[in-house]
C-alpha cells in the first residue's frame, strides 16, 4: 500500500494497520495531492542511569547560571510582555 485517500480511510484501516505494523510508510491523498506521510511511531527507549550520567556531565560543561524561581518567573513575565504586549494579564 503506497497511498490512501482520505475516503479510504475508513473503509481500508485494516490495510493501513498491516503497513504500518510491518514498519512501512504511506501517503495520504486528498483531492489528487499528496498532503502528507503517515509513518510508524518510533518507540522511544527509556532511560539508563549511564544516559542520566551523561546529561549530567553535558549540564555541567555547558556551566549555566543558576537562577531562583523568582528570577525565572520575573524572565518569563518580561517574555511575555515582549511578545504579547500589556493587555495579557
């Protein structure tokens, strides 16, 4: 199955099911136009601790500035102001 039409979709979902349990990919059409792709779910793994080490190690060479809750709320506020003007409240 390479394509599907936005009316198939009800009517061929046991199909698309298969491709995509068979890790293939498939095109969706709508009115003759390729809209979009839809692909498996990349599942994602979890964790290790040698994984959390690592970012660890990362976090310190980048050696940010440690701020307080106060200040980030205060930088997200000046944000906000910057993006959305006074009317936000």
């Amino acid at each position: 199955m390479n394509y599907i039409t936005t009316t198939d979709l009800r009517t061929k979902s046991k199909q698309l099911v298969k491709t995509l349990q068979e890790g293939g990919t498939v095109n969706l059409l709508h009115r003759s136009k390729i809209i979009g792709e839809i692909r498996p779910k990349q599942e994602t793994r979890a964790l290790t601790k040698a994984d959390i080490n690592e970012l660890k190690e990362l976090a310190k060479k980048l050696n940010l500035p440690k701020i307080t809750y106060r200040e980030r709320g205060k930088n997200y506020r000046k944000h906000l102001m910057v993006k959305y003007g006074k009317g936000l409240s």
